[in-house]
C-alpha cells in the first residue's frame, strides 16, 4: 500500500488538496446563504408584524377620524366621505370623532351635525372629543355625540351666529330671520343636552364670546367627561 502511494503523483495530492479546500469553502459559503436567508425571512417577519401593528394602532382600524380644520362644505365633504366608508363597511361600528377646529359655517355645519345625529340613529355609538378648542360650530357640532369628552387644557367658545348680512331691506330681514330660525334651533341642541334652560343660554352668549375651561363645561353638562 505504501508502494502504490509512493506511486501517486504529486500533482495528484495537490489536486486533491485543492478539490477537498474548495468543497470546504462551498460548504461553508452554502452554510452563509442559509444563515443569511434564515435572517431574512425573519427581518421579513420583523417587518410584517411591525405593519400589522401599525395598522391596528392607526385612526383608520379604530375609526378615529379627526376633524383638524375649519368648517366648511370641502372639510364636511372629507369627513362624511369617510365616515360613510365605516358606515357602509362596518355597519354599528364605534365612531369617535376628535374636534380641533375654529368652526366656520353654519349651512356646511348644520349639514354635518344632521348626518352625525343619522349615524347615532343607524345604531353607531358616537363619541365627540374637543382637544384643544373646539370653537363657534365646532363646539355645536360636539354636542351630536352620544358621548362627550372634553381634555383638561381644552376649550369651547359659544356665541350667537355670525353673517355679514348685505342687500335690499327686504333682503336682509329675510336673512335676519333666517339667522334667528337658526340661532333658535342651536340653542334648542344647547339646551337638550345641558343643564342650562334656553334663557340660560341666550344670556350668556347674547353679543358676546363665551369661552368655557373643561371644568365649567362639565360643570353645566355641555360635555359629559372630561380627560
């Protein structure tokens, strides 16, 4: 045996060495790619779960819609866009709307607190939330919720309607009465839901801004928690 081992070339070892060597280096560079692809799938994984969170903690998934602008026909659109989205998707879902707004018109608000009382009456459990002011028709519109939260440093201002009034002197007592046919039904939703009677109200609001802490709304039951 050691004759015929003798009898084996050199460069035949050498090859054999060189074959075994890079065997090896495959070996070990297969063993990279699996460790590799093993990190991905869980990188992948990783990812996934981190998605999925994300999803679950959005606005969207818990429908919170935030109402973040003024009040007009374009922000009223967007918002009932979107709330008849969850609506028709999810019928009797829970809804919460968070109000941070300066208010704005009173036809487009009006509107919108009509089809916020028609989601309550669909069987949708609405809660209103002012977070920082909630002001003018924002403040109205507070009051569609079948629950009310107010935060601790937030804000409403109450006071009566506001319309520049232009044209013939029968025009504008038309629109005067108009206004006082609007003012009359906002202080009817102010009264139904608060301690206060309609004379109440139209004494603390008459021609001027009345602007109320988180503790005196709760006080006078125009909200109903406060966080």
């Amino acid at each position: 045996m050691a004759d015929r081992d003798r009898a084996v070339p050199e460069f035949v070892h050498k090859a054999n060495a060189r074959r075994a060597e890079a065997e090896a280096l495959q070996a070990e560079a297969g063993a990279r790619k699996a460790q590799a692809e093993a990190g991905l799938v869980e990188l992948t994984l990783d990812n996934e779960e981190r998605a999925k969170q994300q999803i679950l903690a959005s606005d969207t998934y818990n429908r919170v819609y935030r109402f973040d602008s003024s009040v007009d026909s374009k922000s009223v659109g967007s918002a009932i866009s979107r709330l008849n989205i969850w609506h028709r998707l999810e019928p009797g879902c829970d809804i919460t709307i968070i109000f941070t707004s300066p208010g704005g018109e009173v036809v487009a608000g009006m509107a919108f607190y009509d089809y916020l009382i028609g989601l309550r009456n669909a069987g949708h459990r609405l809660t209103t939330v002012a977070q920082g002011v909630a002001a003018s028709m924002a403040g109205i519109l507070l009051q569609a919720g079948e629950v009310r939260v107010m935060g601790r440093e937030s804000y409403l201002l109450i006071h009566e309607i506001q319309a520049g009034v232009l044209g013939s002197f029968g025009e504008i007592s038309d629109r005067v009465k108009w206004l006082e046919l609007v003012q009359g039904r906002i202080i009817e939703i102010f009264a139904s839901r608060s301690k206060l009677s309609k004379s109440e109200l139209k004494k603390r609001w008459s021609r001027t801004d009345w602007w109320l802490d988180s503790d005196e709304a709760l006080k006078l039951g125009i909200v109903d928690e406060v966080r």
